[in-house]
C-alpha cells in the first residue's frame, strides 16, 4: 500500500519533541507534506531557533518516517519563524525587539548573570538575533562578562548604540560611569535610568532581549516588571534552601504582575572534582526539581559549579564562546533551546495588526 500523507502525519505526530514538550503536529510545526511518486518533501516551521537543532531534528523524523516506506527519498526544509508573544496587559513594546525575558533570582550570588551571558550566546549559536540589558544599576557585571567595556556611541546625542560583543547587543550603566563609581540613588531614579537604558538604545532586529534583572522582590523589581513588556520569566536558583526561598518569592512576584514564568534553573548543582571525577553536591540537591513540582513550572535544567565558567567570566569570556564543544557549553544550549521552544507556544502578540483609535470631537 503507498504511503499517504495522513500516514506521514500520524507518524510524525507519534514522536513528542523534547524541547517542546508536545509533537510537531500539535504545535502546528508541520507546515506542507508533499508526495510526489517516491519523493517526500516536509516542511517544518518552528517558532525557536534552530540552526544546530535542525540537523538533530532530520535525523529524528527520517528514522520515524523511513519504516512506512524505506523506498522514499526524503528531503526536509527545517526553519524558524520567531515572533512577538503577549506581553502583560498595558506594558508598550519596543519596536525592534520581539521578545523579552527577564532573569530573575529573587537573591544574589547564585550565577544569574553567569547564566544570562552564556544562554544569550546559546541562543545567538541557534541563529537568533540577542540582546543583554543589565538592569542591576547597583552591580553592573555584563559588561565584564561580555567583555563589552567601553562608552556607547550616539549618532543624533539622545540615542545609544548599543554595545556589540560576540555578536551580542548589550546596553548597561556599567557602560556609562567607571567600573568602580558606586551609584548612590533611590528606587525612582534607578528605575528612571533602567527605562532609558531600555527605551533610548537602538537595538536593531532583536529576536531576545534579555534582561539581566537585579537580585531580589523589592519596589524595583516589581516597577520594572510592571513597566518593560516582558514576553516570559526564568528564575535562577542553587540547590540551597535558603535560595530557594528567595527564589519562590521572585516566581510569585511575577505572577503578580502576570508574566509567564517559563521555568527554573538550578545553578551550581553540582562540583565535580577536577582531579578524581569526585562528585559532591555542595549546595544540596534537588532543590530546583522539587521547586518546579510545588509550582507546575519545568525544570529547565541543571548546570555544573565549574571553576572554568568563573574564571572564564571573570576575564570577558563566558564559556560557550571559550569552551564551544565542552559539556557545559552544551547543557546552556539544552537549556536555551527549552527557554525559547517555551516561550514559542505561548500565544502570539497581535498589537501591531490593529490601528490606534483616536475619538476627535468632529
């Protein structure tokens, strides 16, 4: 019996996709299936990045797809198709940027801005366009991190470029004083700053921006979360119970505000000893699956207390741009891949297709 086209779905339908969570037919990936005698071409369209992902995805359909006629020759068009998701309700997009995620960690000191840097990369190696915010006015570490010191330029005097390093676009208020100049402001000024860091850098064509929030729940955090339309949240924790306090605190604040929190991350899971392979976990374990069940998030994924990612940070070179093939560059890109597929099946911002009402008096 040929093989049909409906044959070719349910299979395809069959297989749940990691990253997604669903298959490919639920998510309406599955965009044309065309049979032509012994020829079959598919076209998938994801709404995440894929260009390292594709390869692995041909490979998984052909080995689903070939049993139902081993005669066929396959061809495949796997691509990405990012847009704007919803926003919390009256926060104002920014019109070069589809997607925001925030990263919060509701306590300082367990890798927040470590992760941020490398999943940006991770996200930058998929194909997409990525920008970095550092909105901790009182500890700016991006620009260290990213190795992307320097002042921004201005073309008209009101405006920033922003910051381009490793072909991630980055704008912080460590770029604006020296690196040792405390700032010595009260809540509004520092949200005042954030928005104009924010709103008057000219970032060009960005799939990402993500925000680099500053640790903690307080007044700031919650103005920045209620005023930057902010597509979905990632809370970064360590195994501690003490981090996993604060961090339950930051995963309530979003909610409060109505941002969808996309999932945790435990950081520092792990130290494996550099000399016997000796595993210890010194932070405790579990903390982050457990967090995730209490709250029906996912567990996004667990990364290693690695010295090679401090020292790597601490000189402007984060790991997945140092270190591209090692293990721990690959859990940032398992990770980056889950955050952005997350983020793809939420529902699709459609402000722009409707036209701004203004009620003169005639």
């Amino acid at each position: 019996m040929p093989v049909t086209e409906e044959a070719v779905r349910t299979a395809i339908g069959s297989k749940i996709d990691p990253y997604l969570g669903t298959d490919l037919v639920s998510a309406d990936a599955v965009k044309s299936i065309k049979l032509d005698g012994d020829s079959l071409h598919i076209t998938i369209e994801l709404g995440f990045p894929v260009a390292r992902y594709a390869s692995e995805l041909e490979a998984s359909l052909r080995e689903t797809i070939a049993p139902l006629d081993p005669s066929l020759t396959l061809t495949f068009d796997i691509r990405a198709k990012i847009v704007a998701r919803a926003v919390q309700h009256g926060a104002k997009r920014l019109p070069a940027v589809r997607n925001i995620i925030a990263i919060a960690s509701g306590k300082g000191g367990v890798g927040k801005s470590t992760t941020t840097t490398n999943l940006a990369l991770a996200l930058r190696d998929e194909g997409a366009n990525v920008a970095i915010l550092d909105a901790d006015i009182y500890g700016p570490s991006q620009p260290r991190m990213l190795g992307a010191q320097g002042k921004p330029a201005s073309q008209d005097g009101k405006s920033m470029e922003p910051i381009v390093s490793y072909g991630i676009q980055s704008m912080s208020i460590g770029n604006l004083i020296e690196e040792d100049t405390p700032m010595i402001w009260r809540g509004p000024m520092v949200t005042g700053a954030l928005e104009q860091l924010l709103n008057d850098t000219n970032w060009k064509d960005v799939d990402y921006l993500i925000i680099d929030l500053p640790p903690g729940t307080g007044d700031i955090q919650l103005t920045l979360c209620q005023k930057i339309p902010v597509s979905g949240a990632v809370i970064v924790t360590t195994p501690q119970d003490i981090a996993l306090l604060d961090a339950r605190k930051a995963l309530k604040m979003f909610q409060k505000v109505d941002v969808p929190v996309l999932g945790v991350i435990e950081n520092m899971s792990v130290f494996i000893c550099t000399n016997c392979g000796h595993e210890d976990h010194i932070f405790g374990s579990g903390g982050g699956e457990s967090m995730a069940q209490q709250y029906g998030i996912d567990l996004l994924g667990s990364l290693p207390l690695d010295s090679k990612i401090r020292e790597g940070m601490d000189g402007g070179k984060p790991t997945v741009a140092l270190m591209p093939d090692s293990r721990t560059t690959q859990m940032y890109r398992e990770i980056a891949r889950r955050i952005a597929a997350k983020l793809a099946l939420r529902a699709k911002d459609y402000s722009a297709k409707f036209p701004n009402i203004v009620v003169q008096n005639t």
